[in-house]
C-alpha cells in the first residue's frame, strides 16, 4: 500500500520534483493547499524554524490521520554577500529578482579569477520537514556552486536561472566550485537543465533523501 503525503506548498515544481523522487520510494505525494487556512511564513533566522512553524500550523488539515505532512523550506546563500538572501530568498526573488542578485554581484567583481570566483560561490540549502502524526523528522541538504553571470532561459523557477551547482563525483557528492567531476552541467544552471538532471545535484533531493532514511530507520526498514 503507497503511504499519503501531503506536500504542503504553493510552488508545483517542488511538488514535482518531490514526487518525481518520492513515488520510486512507495509514496504517493500529493500537493497540500487546505482550504479557507491561511499558512503564514514567519520571518525565522533559519530555514528549520520556518518549516517547524508551517507544520504546526497545518498539521491539523491534514485529511486523514494516518496521512504523513511534508513541509520544504529552501533559500539561496550567497557567500560573498554574507549568505544573503538566505531566509529571505522569497522575499527577494519577488523584489529584487534574480537579475537584482547579479547587480549586487557586480558591485563586487574582482579582476583576479581566484577573487572573482569566490565573489559568485553560492548554495542552496533545503529544510524538508515531516509529520508522521507523532513527531518531525527534519532532512537537510546543501547543493554547493555559483552565480552565473547571466540570467538563462529555460527551464526551472525561482534562482534556477542564475545558480550553476557544483560537479559531483562517483559517489554523488558535490566537489569544490572549479573541481571537475564525473557528473557536471559543464557550467549551465539549474534553468537550462532538465529536472532529471537538476534533481541528480539538487538540495531538495539531498534533504528529502536525509528524510526517508530516517523515517524508514524509525521504522526498522
Ligand atoms: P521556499 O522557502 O522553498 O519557498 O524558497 C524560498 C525562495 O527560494 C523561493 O523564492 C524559491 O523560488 C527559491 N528556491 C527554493 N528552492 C529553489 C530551487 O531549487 N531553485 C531555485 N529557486 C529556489
């Protein structure tokens, strides 16, 4: 029997990608909007206390009690901008844009390449969050890279058109920026590759597996 979880979230390529991962797994995501429930955001120093307060507040409109709840929170950090926007991705994506990103960048551009890589080296960091109707079991995951210099069309939303990750070696894991791996988008962002690929280096697929290989340790799997 494929277990229910509720994926509580305005963002539909989230809800893909997490099903996308999921449903390999044996579970059945399904995208979570309770009706006449407004789910406020409240403005947290970390991405953890945010999801912890969107499960509290939903928790109670889930349809079935056996049904499990899964909240994401995610942010991009700049490092040369003190990991700015960080908790207030959101906030700056619908303001500043990703275009605003750049600009602030290149207030900062360095002509030596060594600087000038460090002024774009960036990550995404993922909190997923779930309730499994007694406790939360909270998933991390980080996918290190840089800010491209221009914004591309293509696929993806949010900062996917101006983050390039990070290659990955044999074993998955993201190497250092400039370090050449086995798997690479040779220097795209995450908006001109596919979800198939993003998902292979994405911060959302590293905190959701986190998740599951707690939530089945619980469970003795
Ligand atoms: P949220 O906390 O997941 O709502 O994300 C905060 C902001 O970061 C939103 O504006 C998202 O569009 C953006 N964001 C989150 N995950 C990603 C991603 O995988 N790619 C691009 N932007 C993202």
């Amino acid at each position: 029997m494929t277990t229910k979880i509720w994926f509580l979230t305005g963002n539909h390529g989230k809800v893909a990608e997490a099903q996308h991962h999921l449903r390999p797994l044996g579970y059945e995501v399904i995208q979570l909007m309770p009706d006449g429930v407004t789910i406020t955001e409240p403005q947290a120093d970390t991405l953890r206390e945010v999801a912890l307060s969107k499960i509290e507040q939903a928790k109670h409109h889930l349809p079935s009690e056996d049904d499990l709840l899964l909240v994401e929170d995610a942010g991009l950090f700049v490092d040369a901008l003190d990991d700015f926007p960080g908790v207030y991705s959101s906030f700056v994506l619908r303001t500043l844009q990703c275009s605003g990103i750049l600009r602030l960048l290149n207030h900062l551009i360095s002509e030596d390449p060594v600087q000038s890589a460090k002024v774009r080296s960036a990550r995404f960091e993922a909190v997923a969050a779930l309730w499994d109707g007694s406790e939360v079991i909270f998933g991390q995951g980080v996918c290190p890279g840089s800010i491209a210099y221009q914004v591309t069309e293509g696929e993806g939303f949010g900062f996917d058109p101006i983050f390039i990750p990070s290659d990955l070696d044999e074993f998955g894991e993201p190497l250092e920026p400039g370090n050449y791996g086995v798997l690479s988008t040779h220097g795209a962002t995450f908006g001109a590759v596919g979800q198939e690929i993003k998902e292979a280096f994405s911060h959302r697929t590293r905190a959701l597996d986190d998740l599951i290989r707690q939530l089945k340790a619980n469970q003795g799997q």
